[in-house]
C-alpha cells in the first residue's frame, strides 16, 4: 500500500509540472499578439493644429482737447478808421467879455486895512526850585529800598520803647542825604539807630513837570516790643 501512495504522489507531480509548462508555453505563443493588439499612441502628426491666441492692441481712447481758436485780429486799417471817428476834437476856449463902465464919480474905498493887535503868550516852562516838599511834586515817593531799622540791645534789653521823627532829602537819583533828628521819644536811644537805617533807603525820585527834583520827606519811626 505504501509503494502505491508513493506513485500516485509522484504522477501528481509530474501532471502539474507538465500543465505548467504547457501554460507557459502557450503564455508566450500568445505575448506578440497580445503586444501587437495594444493600441498605439497617436502621433504629433495625426493632432490637429493648436489654437494661436493673438492679441490685438487697443486703440487709443485719448480724447484730442479742443484747440482754442484765436480770433482774427483786426486789420489796422479798420482800427485806425474807428480811432478817427472817436477822437474829441476839444473845445476851444472863447474869453468872455462883460460890458460894463467904471463910474469916475464914485469916490474910491481906502487904501489899508487895519488889523487888530494880537496878543501874545509865553510858553516857557517855570523856573524850578532847588528841592521841594513831598506834597509838591506829580506824585508821591515810590521806596524801592526800605530796611527797617535794627532794635538797640540795651533798650530792647530793658524793655524801652518809643518813636523818633526824622527828615531826610531824596536826590534826583533817588538817594537819601541830609538826614535830620526832628523830635525823639526818650532821647539819645533809637537816634543814631534810625540814621544808620535811613541812609540805605532808595525811592524813586519825585518829579515835577516830567522833571526829577530834590524832595524832602518828613515820617516816625517807631520802636515797639513784640507781645510775644
């Protein structure tokens, strides 16, 4: 039994080798017509010719502008026809002649004429003085420096107070001179004080007529301790 599965095995084998050749070889028996049926790819010369696009340029839509057409400039001959017959021929003036007669008789008016006498006027400005009061002049003293004066120690110390009246002239520069003691209240305290003050003080010089003038001042100046 085992030699007869053993030929059967072997016959299988040569069955399908034999089939498979024969397959083969009808395979290749076949190829070139099988090639030969494949339709072919159109040539070049067979395609119909491209479509050529050209393009077509535009006329010009510039829009000519008008030209402006000069009017005709008249002939001389007929401007100077019109100036002819424009001119003005001008008047020419005629002397005109009243007839009239001088009477003799008629005695004849003066041969003067009287003018009153006018009056005159001086206008020179007045004389100005050598100094003035303070309520003379435009208008009153403007300080432009004004230091209070320093509290003497000794009175301060022995709580003295009181005032002193002093004058003093202010120059055309609006310095101060001539610096006066009127009246102090207790003498021989806040005097020398009030001087060493007065004579750093600076004004704006008074005038009179628009003129700086010398000015005399007159004010108090009084010392009095703080309550505090």
């Amino acid at each position: 039994m085992k030699h007869n599965y053993s030929n059967i095995y072997w016959l299988d084998r040569c069955i399908a080798l034999f089939s498979t050749i024969l397959l083969n070889f009808i395979l290749f028996a076949l190829m070139p017509g099988l090639i030969q049926s494949i339709p072919q790819k159109p040539s070049m010369d067979s395609l119909q010719n491209p479509i050529q696009v050209v393009r077509i340029k535009r006329p010009d839509t510039n829009v000519r502008k008008k030209e402006k057409t000069k009017p005709p400039k008249p002939e001389k001959k007929i401007i100077k026809k019109i100036a002819k017959s424009l001119t003005v021929s001008k008047p020419v003036p005629q002397k005109v002649r009243l007839p009239f007669q001088l009477n003799p008789k008629r005695s004849t008016g003066p041969q003067t004429l009287k003018v009153p006498a006018f009056d005159t006027m001086t206008l020179s400005v007045p004389a100005l003085k050598d100094t003035y009061d303070s309520h003379e002049i435009d208008s009153p003293l403007t300080p432009l420096v004004k230091i209070p004066p320093m509290y003497p120690i000794r009175a301060k110390r022995l709580s003295i107070e009181g005032w002193v009246t002093v004058r003093f002239l202010v120059d055309t520069d609006g310095t101060v001179g001539n610096i006066q003691i009127i009246e102090a209240q207790p003498a021989d305290t806040f005097e020398n004080n009030v001087i060493q003050c007065v004579q750093k003080w600076k004004f704006q010089p008074g005038t009179v007529e628009g003129v700086s003038v010398k000015t005399w001042i007159e004010t108090t100046i009084r010392f009095e301790m703080d309550d505090s």
